[in-house]
C-alpha cells in the first residue's frame, strides 16, 4: 500500500470504505486516509461527491497504519471522522487497559460530562446521567443496538461484559432522538465490542479487600467467514458497607459472517445479580435487597451495494426482584419487562451528498405485581418460580419512527440535517417531530468548529407513571419529556495532543423528577421546566507519540465540567430525588507513566461538587435535617507490569480513604484494594514462532 510521509504525524490508512450499522459514532483524534474504495462510487462521481472522496483520500501526515473498518459517526449515515459534525468523547482500548476499574461505570467516571451515581462498588446498581440530566434520559446502546429499559433507568447499566470486552466507548452529550429516538434526551453512550480476527484466549482473576474476588475469561473462534467470540465471569463480595454484599456472574457472545455483497452480525448476552441494596431507595428501611436478570439478543445487517441497507431486530428481557425488608413479602415486588424491536434502514451516496433513512418499530411491556393496569383475575400469570406469587399488573406500549437525514459534505464543511417522526400508542396515537442540524467547519488544519442544535424527548418509564410504596407515589398523569439543545465548540488534534471546549444549553420542558413539597412528604412523580447549562473543557497529551521516544511520563488528560441549573415555575420543592441534584463542577486528572522497566503506574484524581442536599437518617429514623451534599476528591491507582504473555497489577479505589456520597444516606465503600493477574494465550503463538526465529 503507498506510504507517504509529509509530517511526523501517524494517520490510518484503511483497505476499504466499510461502515458497520453498529459502529454508531466517530473514531477521534486520529487523520484518516481512505486505501480503496468501491468502484460503484468511483464511477458516480459527482462534484460534491468529488470534494467529499478528496476530503476522505487526502493525505495529510505520516506512515499509515491498517485498520480493517471506519468508525462512523453521530449521524444516520456514516461518516469518517474528520467529515463529522458533532463532538463525541472516546473512551480507547488504550485508557480501558490503563484504568484502575472494576466495572464498565467505573471508567464513565473518567468523563467529566458524565455523572456516575453508585450505590455499591463494582457498578452493582449504578445511575449514568449527562450534563446535568437524569439517569433515565439517555440511550445505552451495545454495538449500536438500544438496550435501554422501560422499566426503570436504574437497571440500564446492567451490562452482561466486563471491561476486557470492550473496544471502545463512544458518548454523544445533548439531545440526540432525530438519530436513536425516544430516551435520547441528553446524549447517548454507545459500548463497542472487540472484534478479535485471530483465534485466542485470554483469562483474569483478582481479588482483595472485603473479601472481593472476581474472574473471567474470553475467547476467539475463527472459521473462515465466521468470527465467533464467547466471554464469560462473576464474582462476590463483602460489599465495604452495611447490606451491600453482591454476587454476579455474566455471559456474552458475539458472531460475524462477512460476505462480498454483505455483512450479517449478531450478538447474545446475559448478566444476573444479587445484592443488599441497604438504604438504596429509602433510608427509612436499610435492610432493602434486590435480584436482577437480563437477557440481550440482536441480529443486524448491512449490504455493500450501492444502497447499504441496515435491518436489525432485537429483544432485551429483564427481570427484577425488590425487597423492601429483605426475607419479607411487604413492599416486595415482581417486575418482568420485554422490549421487541424491528429496525429498517440504509443510506446512499448521490450528487447531493449522503442521504439515510430508516423506521423502527418498539413494544415496550411489562408485567408486575405493582407497576401497570390492574388485571382481571382471570388475566393473573405466576411469578417465575413461585407458584403462589402472581403478575397483577401490566402495561404495553408501541413506539413507531420515521426518520430522515442529509449530509452535505465539503472539503472543508459538513451540514447534517434531519427529522424524527415519531408516535406512541400510550400518547394520543398521533405522530410528533423532533429536527435537529448539526455543521462542523473546518477552518485550518487540525482545528474544527461545532454548531449544532436537537430537539429531543422521553417517555416517562412504567416506574414514573405507576410505582407506589410505603415512600414514593408515581403519576400517570406525567407528560413525556422534551429538550431542546443547542452546542457550540471547537476541537484541536494532532499526532499526540487533543484539546476540546464546548458549551450547551438544553431547555427541558416537562421534566420528570421525584419530588417532596414538604419535610414530612413522600415523593411524588412530577413534571417541571429546567434548563441546564454549562461548559466543558478537555485536554489529552500523549508524550510517547508526541516526542516519539519512550519517555518517563505517558499520557496526561485533564477534564473539567461546569453546570447550572435554571427552574422556570414557582412550586415549592422541598426536597429533589434526582433532576436537581446535579453535578456544579466535576474535574478528573489522569496520569500515566513508566516506574521501571515494564512496570508502569495510572493514576487518576475526581474532584465532585453536588447540589442539592439529602434527609439525614439516623438508625433508620428520619431527622428532619436537610444536609447539603459536600465535594469530595478521590484518588485511583493502578500499577502493572505487562509482559507478552502475562499482565500483573495491583489497584487501589479511593486509597485516600475519603468519606464520600453519590445518593444521600448510602456511603460509598472506604480504600478498596484489589490484586490480579491476566494470562494473554491468543499472544503465545506470536512467542512461540518469535522464540523459533532466533
């Protein structure tokens, strides 16, 4: 393949302009070189198509390097990376290695846009908002397919990997429903899978404080077409606080076939969950336990004609056991939640640029003994696996979407404009739509301009509309939410070095909250207009490939948020549960860098300020007293020593030992130490013919 080289800078160099439907956004901070492209485009030139190719081919810095697929970007259609025209933060395989975590929510904490709520460690039962939204006013997407639940937000991160699984974490921040739908509120996250190509194995086990221990194991299986790869793991612990024991176990697969005229992917997942929840939804009762199951399955495909149409069909079960005093029927409940989806779709190029469509249908229902319409008798179904417990409730609702999107595309700008149309049986089965436009401009090398604005909204979930208990009162009376947001921001990178700064205004109307309008209240499920607002600044430096020598200091990033809130009613709130306890300012600082030899160290500090306050409980008994929630700094660590066929490490969460709140009343675990060992098998035959060699 040619090879040029102008600068210092690495670019990639791809074989062919392959775009996968669940490559959902932008692969960042890297020049892009296009190798080969198909000859059914080479022959439909058009001039706008002609500055387009030019913008995708030009060869701007350095030696190439081959990656298999382009991933794409915000948008409907795919994109390369410098044609986008949206701001997308990138979590690498790179940081993911690097990172002292222990869980997929642990390594969202290192966006400071991203607000991660822990009521455990390890991610047990975690709440994942964006700039300065809810938890459930985000899509969660695996490999581009929703796995959202209608059921409740705090159930979404229940994610059937583990962090070794993952390529990749793409988070898109406002309003994106013109592109995923409804519960695309705030932004979107999209988790991205490996794709090994060889057959391999590769296998953990760690443990440490408070009697934690955790292991698992993945594989490659490769017969010629077809890429099958399986990984698995689970684990216990003591939990580090009162009631928050966990055990978990997981199982994940993954297959491809690719032929010349298409691709076929698909993917099955499974993750199951025990643990005390402690003060987890009302501090008047700390004995609380929850059990989660969940089931994940998706088929998706993409024809490599002139038209790529993008079908994909999916199903996510879930299924939740709540007790309200753990060993006791009162305040129990019994959730089964199902979600069927059809989506059809595809994109083209033409004279005018690129053009995607598509629609999807989604039924969302759910049977319980407390969430939904009341059945008949005759209408009861048992509880699995227990024949004197019956589903007594249950609700059903059917989502339907058209939508349409354009690109234009120039050398040095990109337009992107769009329209959802979407209708719900459970709102006046009439269609409502939802525009949005996003440009980027390229005014000088490296550097690239943002303008975008969305209008977006949510269904309040099966939890909002009926949820009743001893201390929570839904509503079903609720309005669907709606945001409008507009950003504006401007990006730097080069070989080594990236800079990004944006500013947003979402104006939300009919937001959903928990609320209590006095100290002695029970929350209430309502509606309210606010607006969030704020900045975000973010800069990586990467030494090795800026200096391109192997130095003492690695990777530095430094990433701060500032929000604020804006209410525009005059109703009394006495006490928020979610919408107002936002985020004011969060900054993360991590730092990488050689000790000796192979054994390198990754640290990373998280500085959290929290509005809002939380009822201080005392021996389950409720003071009376508002307490404000306090900023905190925590400190992460990670040391390891990597060897070809072998990893060691030693992490250490929190090792300041700071006392700390994510949600009032349920203290987030001391200094949690952990170590561990990874074996690499799928790097034993590259050893293997290397010690041949010599």
């Amino acid at each position: 393949m040619l090879k040029k080289q102008y600068q210092k800078e690495n670019i990639i160099t791809w074989k062919q302009y392959s775009n996968k439907g669940y490559s959902a956004f932008a692969s960042l901070g890297k020049k892009i070189r296009i190798g080969v492209l198909a000859v059914t485009t080479l022959a439909t030139v058009t001039p706008v198509q002609a500055e387009t190719q030019a913008l995708e081919t030009k060869e701007t810095e350095g030696e190439g390097k081959t990656l298999e697929e382009v991933s794409v970007t915000a948008t409907m259609a795919p994109l390369t990376e410098i044609q986008q025209a949206r701001i997308v933060t990138l979590l690498t395989r790179e940081e993911i290695q690097q990172a002292g975590i222990q869980s997929v929510n642990d390594l969202l904490k290192l966006t400071s846009g991203v607000d991660v709520r822990q009521r455990g460690g390890f991610g047990i039962q975690t709440d994942i908002s964006i700039d300065g939204g809810t938890f459930d006013q985000i899509t969660l997407l695996l490999n581009g397919i929703n796995i959202s639940n209608p059921h409740t937000g705090h159930l979404a991160a229940d994610l059937p990997l583990s962090p070794d699984d993952i390529e990749r974490i793409e988070i898109l921040q406002g309003a994106s429903s013109r592109v995923y739908g409804g519960s695309s509120f705030g932004g979107c996250i999209n988790i991205v899978t490996r794709k090994d190509t060889i057959n391999n194995i590769s296998a953990r086990a760690e443990g440490g404080s408070f009697v934690t221990f955790q292991a698992d194991g993945r594989g490659c299986l490769k017969l010629k077409q077809v890429a099958n790869r399986i990984s698995t793991g689970g684990g216990r612990s003591n939990g580090g606080t009162d009631n928050s024991q966990w055990k978990k176990a997981q199982l994940y697969y993954q297959g491809d076939f690719s032929h010349e005229a298409f691709t076929l992917d698909w993917q099955f997942g499974f993750s199951k969950k025990n643990y005390g929840a402690n003060t987890f939804y009302s501090a008047a009762y700390p004995n609380q336990y929850e059990r989660n199951e969940r089931y994940t399955m998706s088929v998706s495909a993409e024809t490599k004609n002139k038209i790529h149409f993008t079908p994909s069909v999916y199903w996510n079960r879930t299924y939740d056991n709540f007790e309200l005093i753990h060993g006791k029927r009162f305040g129990e409940n019994f959730h089964q939640t199902d979600v069927y989806g059809l989506k059809l779709g595809g994109y083209l190029n033409w004279r005018a640029g690129k053009t995607a469509f598509g629609t999807e249908i989604r039924n969302e229902g759910i049977l319980s003994t407390n969430l939904g319409k009341q059945l008949d008798e005759a209408q009861y179904s048992h509880v699995r696996g227990n024949k004197d417990i019956f589903y007594d409730h249950k609700d059903n609702r059917t989502n339907i979407s058209y939508c349409l999107e354009h690109n234009i595309l120039l050398q040095k700008w990109t337009l992107s404009m769009g329209v959802v149309a979407n209708m719900n049986t459970a709102i006046q089965h009439r269609f409502y739509f939802y525009p949005g436009a996003d440009m980027s401009v390229r005014p000088a090398p490296n550097w690239t301009i943002y303008a975008s604005y969305n209008n977006g909204f949510r269904l309040p979930t099966f939890t909002d509309l009926y949820y009743k208990s001893p201390t929570l009162n839904g509503n079903t009376d609720l309005k669907s939410e709606e945001n409008h947001s507009v950003q504006l921001g401007t990006q730097y990178t080069r070989a080594g070095s990236s800079g990004t700064l944006r500013v947003f205004y979402h104006r939300g109307r009919h937001m959903i909250d928990w609320v209590m309008y006095n100290a002695t209240d029970i929350y209430h499920a309502t509606n309210f207009n606010l607006d969030n607002m704020g900045v975000q600044a973010e800069t990586k430096l990467n030494f090795e490939k800026m200096t391109h020598k192997d130095i003492w200091l690695k990777n530095l990033s430094v990433s701060y948020t500032f929000m604020h809130q804006k209410r525009h009613d005059h109703t009394l709130i006495y006490k928020s549960n979610y919408a107002l306890e936002y985020l004011r300012h969060k900054l993360v600082v991590s730092m990488s860098h050689k000790i000796y030899s192979r054994l390198t160290a990754t640290w990373h500090l998280r500085w959290q300020d929290r509005m809002g306050a939380y009822l201080l409980y005392q021996n389950a008994t409720n003071t009376g007293k508002l307490t404000p929630y306090k900023p905190y700094v925590t400190l992460d660590m990670k040391i390891q020593w990597t060897e070809r066929l072998y990893t060691l490490y030693l992490q250490g969460t929190n090792i300041t030992n700071c006392k700390y709140y994510d949600m009032g009343n349920v203290p987030q675990p001391s200094i949690w130490i952990l170590a561990g060992a990874q074996i690499h098998i799928d790097k034993l035959h590259t050893h293997i013919r290397a010690k041949n060699r010599d």
